[in-house]
C-alpha cells in the first residue's frame, strides 16, 4: 500500500520547545517537500528536497530545519526560534520537481500552549 | 513573484447544479497547472493535471481548462452532489515551485 504518512496526527508544543514532525513516503520518489497551512491561506512552501543529502528553503524557512538522511524520510523540526508555529503542516513527494504531480500525507496539526 | 488567485473563496449551490470554479495568474511561464481537493483537517488529492501544452483535462464530472495566455484556469463541476462539498485550490508550478490559491470552499446543499 504506497503513499504518503505523517505523523503525529495532532502535536501540542509548550512555547520554547523543538519539535519534529515526521514524513514518510513509500512511493520511491526523489522530491520531498513540506509546507505550512494557515486558516483562509494557500500552502506556503518551508524547505524542499530533490535528492538525498540535499535540501533547499522555500519562501518561509525561518524558525524551521529539516533533513535528507534517506530517500524515504523527510522529517522537519518547528524550533523555538519560530514565532508563530501553530499551523497545519503538509508534507508531499513527487518524482521530480519540474514536471510530476505532488503527492500530499494527511497532514499535522501543531498547537502552541 | 507567481500570484495565484482563485474566484470566488467560498460557493453554495443546490445538489445538481453545474458549477465553475476560477483560477487566474500572474505569470503565464508555467509548467503545469493543477486542481487539488481538500476535505477539513485533511491532505490534498490531485484533481486533474494539465501540462502547459494542454488546454484541458477531463475526469468524470469534472472538467479542467488551461488558458496560459490570459493566465486563467477554470474547473467546471458537473451535476454536483454532497460529496463534492470540500475546498478546491489551484496551484501553478513554475521555476519557483508550486504556488498556490487560497482555496474556494464549496457547499452543495442537498
């Protein structure tokens, strides 16, 4: 059964904390990519990742880090220097950046106390 | 900077309507434009796809059109049903990424 898993579903951070949000993709595709959604917004692209070991910012990588150890993982950690992290995250793989449709997890919803 | 704006942001219509949904952008070099369904609290599925060379694309009752030109994009729904009920949203992929609309959030009322 191929897709897209994020986990967790639901994730509640005190402020000051690092979190990591997980992304897993058994479609063996090479792109990666996360991005932020907040109420009434379009998605707004965080960090991408065309290869292993590779990585890029999007247009609000500010207060995020991610990593590419492995071609099925991408997984993203909101740090304390983000001011305003709670939002639902969606991460999405592609065969490639330019050409393929995106394939989106089920997203997490990440809440600041 | 791609701008992508989607018309109208919300819609409510009577079960068994056909139904348009607008997309429009700025800059018209783009790859591939495409049509995504959200459900609340939930990821994205691709709708239709259509390469920059298309003019549209078809999938059941739902048909897509591309004018690159003029920087529109139209997703006709046909003989909505309830189920239909999501938000739809628009995204452009150029050398910047995907950019995407704000969503049109739909309502067929049964």
């Amino acid at each position: 059964d191929g897709g897209i898993t994020q986990s967790p579903k639901y994730l509640f951070r005190k402020e000051g904390q690092n979190v990591t949000l997980s992304c897993e993709q058994n479609l063996n595709h090479d792109a990666m990519y996360w991005y932020r959604q907040d109420p009434g917004q379009g998605l707004r692209l965080i960090y991408y990742s065309q290869i292993v070991n590779d990585f890029q910012k999007g247009d609000i990588a500010e207060g995020y880090s991610v990593s590419r150890e492995k071609k099925e993982s991408f997984p993203l950690t909101v740090t304390s220097a983000q001011k305003n992290p709670t939002a639902f995250y969606l991460c999405a793989s592609s065969w490639d950046r330019v050409t393929d449709t995106q394939y989106f997890g089920p997203g997490t919803r990440l809440t600041v106390l | 900077k791609q701008e992508v704006t989607q018309i109208p942001a919300a819609l409510s219509v009577p079960e068994g309507e056909n139904l348009v949904l607008n997309c429009s952008f700025t800059d018209s070099a783009i790859y591939n434009l495409q049509w995504f369904r959200q459900d609340p609290g939930k990821g994205l599925t691709s709708l239709l796809l259509i390469q920059s060379s298309q003019r549209e694309q078809t999938s059941g009752r739902l048909n897509a059109s591309l004018d690159k030109s003029s920087g529109r994009s139209t997703l006709y729904i046909a003989a909505s049903q309830p189920g239909d009920s999501a938000t739809y949203l628009c995204a452009v992929l150029g050398a910047d990424g995907l950019t995407f609309g704000k969503g049109t959030h739909l309502i067929i009322q049964p």
